[in-house]
C-alpha cells in the first residue's frame, strides 16, 4: 500500500470512532491495522491500482479476508467499523 493510504484510513477510523495504528506490514506494505483482542486484528490496505481490502489475523497468522473493490475511504471506514462490530462476539 503506498503510504498515504493506510494513514488517511487510521485517521478516518479514529474519527468515526475505531482505534486504528498504522503498520508497516512488510518492504513498502503499510496497513490500517484495528485491533480486535489479543490475539487478533484486522489489518485494512489499498494496494496501489486496486481496492481497498482487509484481512483478519489470528497470532500473526492470516486466518480471513475481504475486498472492497468499488467502494471510497469514507464507505470503507463504515465497512471495518461494522466488520469489528460484528467479529467482536466470535473473536473476543
């Protein structure tokens, strides 16, 4: 993810009320990254051309997915905001 993407979506979560970090994820890979507990986190990217997506990780390991091709920043800050909401009850 070029870099001003994941901390335009960390400040966009935190002001719709999700804490989010930004992390580099690997070379020149920066995440939005929500943490769910301690054990797991979403981690929220756009690589450069493409959609933003997301994936959940469980001890560092990937362990779910999704894409959100078509959809803008502010539509996508929704989406992670109720995929936490609802992941909270089988992740917590």
């Amino acid at each position: 993810m070029y870099m001003d993407g994941a901390p335009h979506m960390a400040r966009r979560l935190r002001k719709i009320g999700v804490e989010a970090q930004v992390a580099n994820t690997g070379s020149d890979f920066w995440a939005a990254v929500v943490n769910l507990s301690g054990q797991h986190h979403l981690e929220v990217t756009r690589p450069e051309g493409e959609g933003w997506s997301w994936t959940l990780h469980r001890d560092g390991e990937q362990i779910m997915a999704g894409h959100w091709p078509n959809a803008g920043p502010k539509k996508v800050a929704r989406h992670v905001k109720r995929l936490k909401k609802s992941l909270g009850s089988i992740v917590g």
